[in-house]
C-alpha cells in the first residue's frame, strides 16, 4: 500500500493527471447543462406540457436502467479513459444533428426524445467511467479533497453552462447545440491527455456472476446501500429542477435568459460549498453530517416550491446545491473508498443506475405530479418526502448513521 500524503488543494490542481481530468468532467458537464436549458425550453416552447417535460428524463433514464450491468462490465474489463472518449464522441455527435435540426426548423419532439436516448445511453458508460477513474489520478490519502475539487470544477460549468445556454437560445435555438459539440470535441482530447500510473487491469471474458458482482457487492454492504438508497429515494421526490421552464414562464415570468439563471443558481452554491471543503474535509461525524445535508436540501426545495420572488427562488435553489455538495462528497468518498478497483466500474454503474433514478425518473416523477396536481404542490410534496426519507433512513441504516471518518 503507498503511503498516505494528503494534497491540499493547491497542490492537487498542480497534479497533471487530475488536472486534465477535472478540465474534461468540466467541459462534459458543461454540454449537459446547455443541454438540459435548451431542450427543456425547446421542449415547453412546442408543447407546453409539464409531462413532456417529465418525459425527457424518463428517455434518459431507461437505457441507464437496460444497460447498467454491460456498462460496469465494460469499464472494469477496457481503458476507462478510452470508453469515456468513445461516449463524448457519441455525444458530440448527437449534439451536431440537433443543431442541424434546429437551424433548419425542423427539429420535433419525437426527434428530441430520441436524441436524449442516445445522450443517456453515452451516459450510462460516461459517469462509472469517470467515477472509476478519479481514484487513479488522486493522490493517496486525498480522495476527498480530490472528489471536492471535481465536483467543484464541475459546478462551474453548471454555472457558466444554463447562463450561457439560456444566451445562446435567445440568438438561435441551434447554437446551445453547437457550443455542445465543441466542448465534447474538447473533452475528448483532455481526457486522452490523461497518463495514469495505475491502469485498470484488462479482463479476459464476462460471466453472469461478473455483470451482477456490483450489486451483490452494494447489497452486502449497509452502509453503501443505504447512501445509494437515500440518494435515490431523496432526490426522486426532491426534482424540483425539472420543473424550472413552469417556474420560469408562468410564475416568476422570466424568459429563457431567466430560466438559465434559475438552472446556474444551485450551482453557484455548490461551487461555495466545494470551497470550504476543499479546503476543510469532514474529519468527523460524516454520516450524521449527510443526512442533516439531505433534511436542509428538502426544506429549501418547500422554499422554493411556494416563493413568488426571484431573489427567494435562487436563494433557495443556492442552498439546494450547497446541501446537495455535502451529500455528494461524502456519498462518493465512501463508495470509491469501499470498493477494490477491480470492481470500482460494477459498482459504479449501480450507483449511476440510482442516481440516475433520482434525477431522471425524478424529472419524470415531477413532470406527471406537476401534471395532475399543479406545480406548486408537486414541488411542495417533493420536499416534504426528502425530509420524511432522510428522517426514516436514519432509522433503518444506524450504520450508515454512525459513519465517523472517510479516510
């Protein structure tokens, strides 16, 4: 085993490997968050219905759910780096033909839909990969400091992304598709940049008892299964985001620019909160810590719900990101750091399946609540569900509860 040797976070943006890892998450994170603007605003634009809307996040979500255990297989068993090339490829693609389709005005609905098939299929390998390969350009001992750090990066093109995104549609409704292609094109050449010292070992054949070992793995772990679970259970009631077109148009009555400030505002407060654990890591206590994290997200996604201002609405949504930060730090750190690395990308694309439950079937849970009940009391009931399954996993996961320290 190498010796721990914590980086501070100065020292770790110094490292190349990691570097250039964050500057692609980055640009990845960037196409999907001008993606999310201008297919949401394109979508209410030609329909005007909250479950369209839902219904987008549920074409993202089900080849997640299909492809989960090939996806795991294939990043443990090929060059992570590699497979998360080929998906930005895929993705970039993808992009272009919806910028043609848009310019041209003849873009549908139909179309759209299937685009963000392809998009979440890409995604489905996309996020264990990248997971997987955080671990391996890491410093020992800085895993933390290091998931803080991406997350952090990340969240500056959540920022940058919906604000520009928003801009770009106002010029042109193919442009938010354009900017997508070149900042796939540009992950893609950072991310082979990447030279690690620890490659993942290559894997001869697939058995069944390989494909399911992630799962196998989560359930035998409380712990595991019980952050994955919450983070599923939690955000699945708590998508309010998907809502933000209704928000945007008919009860702040902002346009799209607005919409992109809406969508950029949990980020700005992710990105303070990945400063302040940058540079002071939870030492103690971090289970109780996640938990009181998911309980602040659902009572500021109820002050979203009911505000009519839009100073409350991006205040409200900056806390949401904050509190989101926290969970996602300490949920990442303890998975990686429970998992060998020969199983990091099964496990992964498990975790990718849950998250991607939460937020796309959240997106589709919003949608058709939004749909019968209006979307004031869906996104007030989505809050209120995060607060109850919080409270109700600390009682059923006391192990996950009692989690002191990460590394």
């Amino acid at each position: 085993m190498p010796p721990l040797m914590p980086a501070g976070a100065s020292a770790l943006l110094k490292h190349p490997s990691f570097l250039l890892f964050v500057l692609s998450r980055a640009f990845s994170r960037f196409s999907g968050q001008i993606a999310a603007v201008a297919v949401g605003w394109q979508i209410y634009d030609l329909t005007g219905s909250a479950f369209d809307l839902g219904m987008v996040g549920l074409v993202q979500f089900l080849p997640t759910a299909l492809l989960v255990f090939a996806a795991g297989h294939a990043v443990d068993r090929y060059e992570r780096k590699r497979v998360v090339q080929i998906c930005l490829i895929v993705e970039a693609l993808t992009a272009l033909l919806l910028a043609w389709g848009a310019y041209a005005g003849s873009l549908t609905v139909p179309e759209i839909f299937v685009a963000m098939a392809v998009l979440g299929t890409a995604g489905a390998f996309e996020s264990p990969a990248t997971a997987a390969l955080l671990p391996l350009v890491a410093p020992p001992g800085s895993l933390q400091r290091a998931t803080a750090i991406s997350s952090g990066v990340g969240q500056i093109a959540t920022i940058t992304g919906p604000a520009l995104g928003g801009l770009a549609y106002v010029v042109s409704p193919a442009l938010p598709y354009a900017i997508m292609v070149a900042f796939c094109f540009a992950g893609t050449v950072l991310m082979g940049a990447i030279r690690l010292t620890q490659p993942a070992a290559v894997r001869d054949e697939a058995t069944p008892a390989d494909l399911f070992a992630g799962v196998r793995f989560v359930r035998n772990n409380p712990a595991i299964l019980g952050t994955i679970s919450l983070d599923l259970f939690a955000v699945l009631l708590g998508g309010a985001t998907a809502l933000l077109p209704i928000y945007a148009r008919d009860i702040l009555e902002t346009g799209p620019l607005g919409l992109g400030i809406l969508r950029a505002a949990p980020a700005v407060g992710a990105l303070l909160m990945t400063a302040v654990l940058a540079r002071h890591a939870i030492h103690r206590r971090v289970g109780l810590r996640m938990f009181q994290a998911v309980i602040v997200f659902g009572v500021a996604t109820v002050v979203f719900a009911i505000s009519q201002w839009m100073w409350l609405s991006i205040l409200a949504l900056a806390i949401m990101g904050a509190a989101d930060t926290v969970s996602v730090v300490i949920r990442f750190s303890l998975v990686q750091l429970a998992t060998p690395d020969e199983m990091r990308g099964r496990v992964g694309a498990v975790n990718f399946l849950f998250i991607n439950a939460s937020n796309q079937l959240g997106q589709f849970e919003s949608g058709v609540t939004a749909a019968l009940l209006g979307a004031v009391p869906a996104a007030v009931l989505g809050g209120v569900g995060t607060v109850a399954v919080a409270l109700l996993w600390m009682k059923l996961f006391p192990t996950l509860r009692n989690v002191e320290r990460l590394e």
